[in-house]
C-alpha cells in the first residue's frame, strides 16, 4: 500500500504517519516528489485499516499497491529516479555511455583503453576485476590488483568505475575501489548478494539474468531497494532463448516496459546481448530509440588478443563512430549525450 500525503502536509504530519506505519508492524519508505509525498508502507502480511491511515491529518488517500515489486514500482515513485555519481547524473534527460574492457588484463591495457573512451566521450568506465566464467580454466580476472588499477584509471581519467562483485564477502573491499557495484547476470538471484549491495549504499547496476523474467528482475531489485538503498541501474543484457547465431537475444521491449513499470534507470549492454562486435553499433542505436537511459560497451584496442569476450568488443575506431551517431538519436527524442 502507498499512502499519498496531501500537497500541504507538513513534515511533522508525514513524520506521524511514517511514525503510525512503524508501530503497525511495518515499515515506511518515504518518496519525496514535486508536488506531494508517498509514503511507501512494506511488510507484514497483515491487513492494514486504510481508514485509519486516512483519517490521520495531512494524508489525502491510500491506494494498493497489486504489483509484487512495491519500491521498484511506478505506483509507488511516480517520478524516474535521477541521481548523481561523481558529478555524472543518472537517469536524468542526459544519456550515459560506460565503457572499457570486458577484464582488466593489465595496467598498460586499462589506461590505454581508459583514455580511448574518454576521449570518445564515455562517462564511466568499466572493467573486469572479478570474472565469472563458465569454464573454470578461462581467465577469472586480477582480482584485488584489478581493482586497484580501476582505481589508479579513475584518477587519472576523472571517469567513474564500474565493476563486478561476486559474493558478499567481496562487498566492503570491491566497495573500497569502486563507483558503482555491478551484479552480473549469473548473479541476480544471489539473494544474499542483493542484501549485502543493498546494505552497502553503495550504486548498483543489476543485470537481468539470462533466463529471468522482467519481474524476477524488478523483485531483484527490490531486495536491494528494501535496504533504503534506492541507487539502483536495471540493465537488460540479453536473454537465452533457441537462437543460435546471437550470444543472447537482447529484449527490447523490455526497454520501455521496464521504464513503464519502474522508476528506476535503465541501461542497455548490447555486447553481451548479441556477442557480435558487428551487431553492437545497430543494438545500441535501437535501445537509445528505445528509451535506455544508457548503454554499457566492451571496447578493446586489440579484440583479437583480448583474454575475455573479444569477438563482442568494439574497436576504438568503431566506439568513436558509435558515440558519434548517438547525439542525433538522443536529439530525437529530447535527450542529450
């Protein structure tokens, strides 16, 4: 259920009312908007007497919230969710582009790359310190040293880092290097996970899993949001369905949908989405038209002597090309880049 504050309430009203949530056995997560407050009201399975709430003063009505996803909800936060990284706005009218190398191979290949996006125009910049991998014998990544050569690219590109955390043992020290934690495909149903991100307060960028439906994504994320931790980036990355010649089948329709259920941001990978470095330019393009607040791409200077996902990396020449046919799309649309 939301209860929905009238435009005059004041502070001392909505706190009494957060107040009256609490000591029914709940809990009251508060959306501040333009206009008027939501104040979101989770847990406890019990009824809860509307005409109670209602009656209080400075309340204007209470409505159900049907969805299983509460916080994630549209009903609940009807204004997107913007916030700022490190002086980079997410979610907001400006599109956000993050970019680098599927892993951090090493220090001489992360600045070069590193600057290569920068210059192009990304925003932030991504690597692999930690890489899941289906065959154990694949390159895992440098681990702690990757993330402190993220953090050395962080200084001296001035760019924001995304990368990967794996278990919830890793939180505090990925957290330590890094911008914006990143829950990978494989992980969005680590539950355990989700509740240590979402202790962190740290960003999230949540991956849809590779057989996971939009809700269990949405639920996903509610895990984290359910910590008060509301900097949370849904990305669609592609699905497993019965194609053979795409790594995955990458949604699209997700893309406005999600941003018709949720609040939240939402980026858009078409590298693991496709698996095909000629198809990223093409994706990418359709996921801005679609209204992606953003894409995350795999650059690389040498794809052909990368030791992760080269076939699905762009080239700097072809990530250049890329950022480039983007402002138009944005334009479009009435966003900027």
């Amino acid at each position: 259920m939301i209860i929905i504050m009238k435009h005059a309430a004041t502070t001392a009203q909505v706190a009494n009312v957060a107040a009256r949530v609490e000591q029914m056995g709940c809990q009251a997560h508060l959306s501040e908007g333009v206009e008027r407050t939501i104040i979101g009201v989770i847990g406890n399975e019990r009824p809860i007497d509307r005409e109670q709430i209602e009656r209080m003063a400075g309340v204007e009505r209470t409505v159900p919230v049907l969805r299983p996803f509460k916080l994630a909800s549209r009903e609940f936060h009807p204004q997107d969710t913007v916030f700022p990284i490190n002086g980079v706005s997410i979610g907001g009218e400006g599109l956000i582009v993050m970019a680098g190398p599927c892993a951090v191979e090493s220090r001489e290949l992360l600045m070069e790359t590193a600057e290569i996006v920068k210059d192009a125009g990304a925003h932030v910049l991504r690597g692999g310190a930690y890489k899941p991998r289906t065959s154990p014998y694949s390159f895992q990544g440098l681990g702690e040293e990757g993330l402190r050569l993220l953090a050395e690219a962080r200084q001296q590109t001035g760019l924001p880092v995304v990368t990967e955390v794996m278990a919830p043992e890793q939180v505090p020290l990925v957290s330590t290097y890094a911008d914006i934690l990143q829950i990978g495909a494989r992980s969005m149903q680590n539950y355990a996970l989700l509740h240590a991100v979402g202790e962190s307060q740290r960003p999230v960028l949540l991956k849809r899993g590779m057989m996971s439906t939009i809700e269990e994504l949405l639920m996903s994320a509610e895990y984290i949001l359910s910590h008060g931790n509301h900097r949370v980036i849904l990305c669609e990355r592609g699905i497993r369905t019965f194609e053979k010649y795409t790594r995955n089948t990458l949604d699209i329709s997700a893309v406005p949908l999600l941003k018709q259920l949720s609040h939240l941001p939402v980026m858009v990978d078409p590298s693991h989405g496709t698996g095909h470095w000629e198809l990223v330019v093409p994706v990418a393009r359709a996921a801005i038209a679609a209204g992606a607040d953003g894409l995350i791409v795999e650059v690389h200077p040498r794809p052909e002597e990368a030791l992760s996902d080269g076939a699905q990396s762009l080239k700097p020449s072809r990530f250049v090309e890329l950022m480039q046919m983007l402002p138009p799309i944005a334009a479009a649309l009435g966003r900027t880049l």
